[in-house]
C-alpha cells in the first residue's frame, strides 16, 4: 500500500529509473477507487469562483484578480551556471576523466533545474485549483513557440506547457473546468471597462490609458480579466466548450 499525505492506494508495480548524474529514481504505479462526483452546470459558476490567467515573460502569469506571480529567480543563476559548465566541457579531452566528471555535473544541473521547475510548477497549479472552480488560459500555440531561439522564450514555453498540463489533470481529478481561450482573441489591446479596442498600443506599453473611457490599464492585468471575460461567454454557450 502506499500511504502519503491522506492518499491510501495499492501499489500495481515499480520502476526503476538511472539518470546520468548518478541518481536513481523509483516511480510507483498505484491504483485507487475514486466516487465519482456529482455533474456540475458549469454555466452557472459564479463569477468570482473562476479566474482568467495571462502567461507573460515579464512575470510567469497575471491573473484576473491582479495578482502578479513572478517568474522563479534560481533558473536565472542556474542558466548562467550551465553555461559556464558547456564552456569548461569544450575545453576538456573528450573522454578524459575531467571531461566525464564535468559531464555528470552538467546532468546534475539539468536534473536539478528541472526539478526546481516542476516544483514551482506543481505548487503553482495546485494552489490555482484549490482556490478557483473553473480556470480559464491562454491557448497559446507552444509547438509555434519553442521555435523562437530566444532562450529566456523557449524555457518560459516549456514551463507554460508543462503548467497547462498540470493544471488541467489536477483540475480533472478534483472535478474542476479549465477552458481555453483562442489565442488570436486580441487580449490586450481591449479595454476591459468598455470594450474598446486600443489600436495604437504597442508592446511596450505596460501601462495605458483607454481613449474612451479614460481608465488607467495595467497591461497583464487587463489581457487576464479579458480572458476571464471570454472564458465566462464561451462557458455560458455550451455548445462552443469541449
Ligand atoms: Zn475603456
């Protein structure tokens, strides 16, 4: 049996698992009857049990709400950490001690970059689906993405996908709606107030006024409550949410 934190369930079988900085790592494959819960009308969620988020480089997301979660520092340091340890590797003989020595220091590094990663990761969608019913995102087009050679894009591509899939299987086992919102949904130039659609922002406007209706806008904040906005229209017409 496998007991952790309140979850009793019977371990099917084991994995044993080598990875190139030395460790081993076990996965366990558990088996656990769940009751089924009740159907619900997601048309008729509150609006305040649902939150819209924006995915953005200048911070990791915004939500509806206003509230900003940074992007987490260590993979910064990490980053210039590998890189300095790619330029070491290129000096050294290949197959050389030093060279297969520094070799397991890279793979370490890249194990615990990733574990850092998923951790945030984890933490950050449970939160999200401990507190909300019904999670709207950004369909972004990651595959499009990744192809963009910037490195800060292309890590921040994967945390994204990889934070969609965790929210969206966390959400299913605690019986919880994430919904889509196409990409193309222009959700920044619109003011969340009145709808109008400011043509002349650019990029790098963090912060506009609407030449309607006069509200100060803070860029990330306004895209996720349009989002949410347009997460709630799709929820509320059933036949366009999967
Ligand atoms: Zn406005």
């Amino acid at each position: 049996m496998f007991q952790e934190n309140g979850i009793n369930a019977k371990i099917k079988s084991a994995t044993v698992k080598y990875h190139s900085s030395g460790q081993y790592y076990v996965s366990l494959k558990c088996e656990k009857n769940v009751q089924l819960e009740e159907e619900i009308d997601w048309s008729s969620v509150p609006d305040d049990q649902i939150i819209g988020l924006d995915l953005g480089l200048t911070h990791f997301y915004i939500d509806s709400n206003g509230k900003k979660v940074e992007n987490p520092n260590y993979l910064k340091e990490s980053l210039i950490k590998l890189a300095k340890l790619q330029r070491q590797l290129k000096n050294k003989k290949i197959g050389s001690s030093n060279y297969k020595k520094l070799q397991k220091k890279i793979a370490k590094l890249h194990l615990h970059i990733a574990n850092k990663r998923k951790d945030f990761l984890h933490k950050e969608s449970r939160k999200l689906v401990n507190e909300n019913q019904v999670i709207m995102l950004e369909d972004l087009n990651v595959k499009g993405l990744i192809k963009n050679k910037k490195l800060a894009r292309s890590i921040a591509d994967v945390s994204w996908s990889m934070f969609k899939t965790y929210i969206s299987y966390k959400a299913a086992w605690d019986n919880k709606k994430v919904v889509l919102v196409d990409r193309f949904f222009a959700s920044s130039k619109q003011c969340n107030e009145c709808h109008e659609k400011n043509t002349l922002l650019s990029l790098s406007d963090r912060f506009w006024v609407c030449p309607k209706c006069g509200t100060l806008q803070d860029r990330d904040i306004n895209a996720a409550k349009n989002i949410k906005e347009e997460g709630i229209r799709l929820l509320r017409t059933p036949s366009l949410v999967a």
